[in-house]
C-alpha cells in the first residue's frame, strides 16, 4: 500500500545518503589529510625549535598554548579585532542564531547566557523557519506565473493562443493552459541563476574589504548561505572597515537573500530527489513484478493465463487508487486528526497526517485538482509541501 511505498522511499533514501557520506568522506580524507600530517609536522618543528631557542620546556609552553586557546574561545585574538559583544555583535550573533547558520566565532560564556540562548533560539530558529517558509511560497508563486507567462506568449506566437483583444479567448486560453504545470527543473534552474548571482555579487563585496580571495569568498558564500557555518571565515570580524555603517547593512541584506535563495533552491533539489527515487523504486519495482510473473507463469502454467496476472495486477492498482482517494477525501473534510487515526499507521501515511494538522491550523482546506497530482509536485513534508501546493494552485489557470 501507500505506507509500504514510503517505507521503501524512506529506506532506499537513507541507504542513498550513508553511500553519499561514505564517498564524501572518503574523498575529504583523502584530499585533505596528507595537507593536515605536513602542517602538523611543521607546527611540531617550531615548537621544538621555540623551546631551544628560549630555553623553555616543552610542558611549559604547551600549557601557555592551552590558556591561549581558552582566551581564544572567549574571542581574544592577538590581531585587534572589534568587540564581540557590543551591540553591533551580538546583533550579528543572534542573526547567526535566528537562522541557524552558527559560525561558532561567538558563543556565549556565562551561565545566564547559555541558558537564555535556549529559550531565545527555540522561538527565534522556528519563526525564521516560518519566514523561510513563507518567503519560499511567495517566491515559487512569483517564478511559477512568470513561467506561465512566458508559456502563454511562446503559445501566442505559435499561434495556439489566440490574442488578448479577441471576444471570447478566455474560455479558449483557460483550455489551452489546463494542462500546463511549470516544470521542476526550470524552477530549479532558475533558483540557481539567482542564487549564483547574488554569490557573485556578494563575493565581489567580500573580495576588496575583507581581504579574501574571490573564490575564498565564493566559499564563504556557500557556508554562509547554506547555514552550514563553518566559522572558518567569517565576515564583519574587523575593527573598522571603510565605510563600516554600509558595508554592514550590505552584508545583512546578502546574507538573509542568500539564506532565503539557498534554502529555496535545496527544498527543490528535493523535489527532484524525490523523483529519483521514486524512478529507481518504479524501475526496480517493474523487474521484481516481472520476475515474479515469470515464476508464476512456468510454475502454474496451466492454471494461470498472462492476461490473469495482468488483470490483477491492475486491480491491485486500483485498489490503490480508491484508498488513496479515500483518504483525499478525509483530508479535505477539514476535521481535525483522532487518535485512532494516528493509531491506524497502516492506513494513514505521516505526511497525509501532517497536511492535515496544516489544513486545519490554516482553518480551510486546500482543494488539490486531479491533474495536480500529476506534476511531480504532490506530497511532502514542510517547506517541500509548501512547494508541491503552491506549484500545483499555480498551475491552474484561475
């Protein structure tokens, strides 16, 4: 059933994302463990040569080196960097808080601060998470009707539209575009355009004022916007900048359209994930159908017709579908979740239920056309079912 699909997209995922690690890693050790033996193996030079030359012990030194990384932590450094907790500081830190990005150059260090930053960051991570979301749906409605308005003029010139100022070329465009739904991968393509092209524009900020490189600055970009976060270069570190008042405001406004574009552009990659592996699971599915068939058929020849197999199989399927539509039907009742219902695993799939609760937060439910299922775009769970539903209304022409 439903359930015994997800399971199986679910599994076949999490076997796919251990195999991605597993290369990933194999592929960071090795580009980067022989640099990381050669530094160790300098830094272990110049400290025995610091030692001879000052006639210190070894022990000695490592623990001024232990109290210098403790001092680190609380952001002393031996270059003159600005305050970190001033009020342009901590505002900076709780902007990397809110959205998740962490760069870990600040961290609070009193017992008061800890425990407020728990509370802090519960509601402020889940209200940028909110502003994200919200911002994806405006911005794939936005994207959605300028590729259907671009669709409608190609449909012009081809002649398959009729012009605007002819009587009654409403009905006639309303069935031209009934079929019509924007394509995944334009949209993926697009959120890549853009998010590539604010990383431009922000790294060639980066480049002049923080003194990085443009690709150490494409780098930061990345880290940044993903909200990764690394902490390794971090921007707005400086004691004074030229013209620091706008090159901070700058910032802000690259970071929060990188962070928006970037997680966007992700929750479509999952999208097309998704569709990947629902193929792989089809692909696999039909092999396993077809070997099965065969087996039935030389073990029972005479008993079971091909064409039986095949009936049934497609009853199977229907069976499905009338299951399925049964629980559309409960889904767009608008009532809200039973605990028999959630109990009742087996018939009602985690991302139904969760687009129920949705529903009824919203106090209204969502009426999904039967061609929208049909897009690539149907089901998901949070900002992915933002997406399927805000690419599957705008895909109907109103």
């Amino acid at each position: 059933g439903r359930l015994n699909a997800d399971n199986a997209r679910f599994l076949l995922l999490a076997v796919l994302i251990v195999l991605y690690m597993l290369c990933g890693a194999a592929v960071f050790s090795a580009i980067e463990l022989p640099t990381e033996r050669e530094a160790k193996e300098r830094w272990e030079e110049r400290l025995e040569n610091f030692t001879r030359r000052h006639n210190l012990s070894r022990a000695e030194l490592r623990h001024f080196l232990r109290e210098y990384e403790e001092a680190s932590v609380a952001g002393i450094r031996v270059d003159d960097i600005r305050p970190r907790w001033d009020f342009t500081g901590a505002f900076y830190f709780v902007g990397t808080v809110v959205s998740t990005i962490g760069f870990g150059m600040t961290t609070p260090a009193t017992v008061g601060g800890k425990i407020f930053l728990i509370f802090y960051g519960l509601i402020g991570c889940a209200g940028t998470i909110l502003f994200f979301n919200l911002f994806l749906e405006r911005l794939i409605t936005v994207i959605a009707y300028v590729m259907k308005s671009c669709h409608e003029r190609q449909l012009r010139r081809k002649g398959g539209l009729p012009h605007s100022s002819r009587r009654g070329s409403g009905s006639s465009e309303v069935d031209s575009l009934a079929g019509w739904k924007p394509s995944v991968y334009y949209v993926m393509l697009i959120l890549c355009v853009v998010s590539l092209i604010i990383s431009c524009c922000a790294s060639a900020m980066y480049t002049p004022i923080e003194g990085w490189s443009y690709f150490d600055s494409l780098y930061f970009c990345f880290v940044a916007f993903s909200t990764i976060g690394f902490g390794d270069l971090v921007s707005s570190q400086n004691t004074k900048y030229e013209s620091q008042g706008l090159y901070r405001f700058g910032n802000f406004v690259f970071i929060l359209m990188g962070v928006c574009c970037i997680y966007s552009l992700f929750n479509v990659i999952s999208i097309v994930i998704k569709q990947s592996i629902n193929w792989i699971l089809k692909k696999l599915d039909c092999r396993c159908c077809h070997r099965c068939q065969r087996k039935l058929f030389r073990s029972r020849r005479n008993v079971v017709m091909p064409g039986n197999v095949r009936s049934r199989r497609n009853i199977s399927i229907e069976t499905d579908v009338v299951n399925e539509s049964d629980t559309d039907g409960r889904r767009l009742s608008g009532e809200m979740i039973s605990m028999k219902d959630f109990l009742a695993s087996n018939k009602v799939s985690l991302a139904i239920m969760q687009k129920q609760l949705s529903e009824t937060a919203n106090g209204y439910p969502r009426q999904m056309g039967s061609n929208s299922k049909q897009n690539g775009f149907s089901g998901g769970v949070g900002a992915l079912a933002i997406m399927n539903n805000r690419l599957a209304e705008t895909s109907v022409d109103r």
